[in-house]
C-alpha cells in the first residue's frame, strides 16, 4: 500500500488515479494527523508526502518516522510546490528518498515511485540471509527463524549469529567475536563465547548443524 499526504483534493485524486492505473493500492489522506493515526493500523510501503500540510509540516512528519525504528524502514518522496532548494535539502538529510516538485507529469511520478520501492526491496533482500533451505537471519527487524517458525535469541547471539552469517565460510576466533561484541570494553574471557554458541545451536535447533567448530581456532557458518 501507498499512502499518499496531500491537501489539495485535485493532486490528491490526481495521484491516487494515476498509482492505481499502475496497479498500486492507495490510501490519500488530506492532512499530517490522521495519516500519522493510521500507521497504528497498517503501515505502507511507501510514502508521498506534501511538504505544506495543514496541521503537521512535512519535513516534521518526516523527520518523526525516520526517529522511530518501526517505520524508519518506510521510503518518503516528498511532494513539494516550494522551489526552496533549502527545503528539498532539508527533506534529503533528514532521510527522505526522493522529491518531485509541483506540477509535475504523472508519468515521471510513477516512475520515481517504482525507482524508489525497486532501491527499497533491493536494500531488504540484501538485509536477510538464508542459510541452506531451513534458517533464515532479517537483519533489519533482528529475526530469526527455522522452517518459518520465530527463534527466540538474546541480543548477544543474534549478534554472533549474524557475525558469522555474513561472511559463511570464514573462521572467527573467539577473540574476533569478543571484538565484534564488545570491542575494547570486554570484560569477559573467550570461552564465554562457547557458552553462547553451545546456547545457540540448541535454540536453532536442527540448523544448528550450520555453526561449525574449527580447533583450536573458532567457529564458522557453513552449508
């Protein structure tokens, strides 16, 4: 779904007509509140946002999603009549995808979004790794699961678990990971890291066959 934030009726509808000629779920809203009321029941996957809105500034609006983990993920285009440059850059920096200005062709509108939702499901597919056909590691929402069944880890295994994923293959010495955990502030010795792994693989279950021991040196993820 995309949701689209704009209080002018005849861009609103404008908009609307056109995403849903290309095959898109829409939702418009008029003003900032009642978009931001919303995302307690669905959240889009992405949204066109007008930057003078009634109630709510847009740069405002842009600026609280990018604040808050559960839609931070969402890309914005910002919509825009103000030939400002200073409020395009502000938009950018503060973590909007892209801008298009007023009036703009329908056809270029289009084409940012699927521009946008195309970088967008590139950056998630490179966020999960799959190993063999039983694990699956979102590194984006901190998930983990087996045969589609959730996984329940600490923040410390997941964090060793995710270490190893993204380089399968590669040996990590127990020190490596300590780095990776704790840098220079570790406190604890190296076989600390046995504990969590002995704890892991249990959690994992029948994948956890994939964490494998090298002697005397450390641990890798291998298929």
């Amino acid at each position: 779904m995309i949701a689209v934030i704009d209080d002018e009726p005849d861009i609103l509808e404008l908009v609307t007509i056109h995403l849903k000629k290309a095959n898109y779920n829409v939702r418009g809203y008029s003003d900032g509140e009642n978009f931001l009321n919303s995302l307690k029941k669905e959240i889009p996957e992405l949204i066109i946002l007008d930057l003078m809105l009634p109630d709510i500034d847009g740069i405002e609006i842009c600026k609280y999603l990018k604040n808050h983990n559960q839609w931070s993920h969402i890309p914005i285009i910002m919509l825009t009549a103000r030939s400002d440059v200073t409020d395009r850059v502000l938009g950018l920096e503060f973590g909007a995808d892209d801008y298009i200005s007023k009036p703009f062709a329908p056809r270029e509108l289009v084409a940012r979004v699927k521009a946008v939702l195309r970088r967008q499901n590139e950056k998630i597919a490179g966020e999960k790794i799959r190993i063999g056909t039983t694990l699956l590691i979102d590194t984006r929402r901190y998930t983990v699961s087996v045969k589609g069944e959730t996984v329940d880890l600490t923040p410390t295994e997941f964090k060793i678990l995710k270490t190893l994923a993204e380089k399968k293959g590669w040996v990590f010495s127990r020190a490596q990971i300590l780095d990776v955990l704790w840098g220079e502030d570790k406190i604890v010795i190296d076989r600390t890291i046995d504990v969590h792994i002995r704890n892991l693989r249990k959690k994992l279950g029948k994948a956890g066959k994939f964490i494998k021991n090298v002697r005397a040196i450390g641990y890798k993820i291998e298929e």
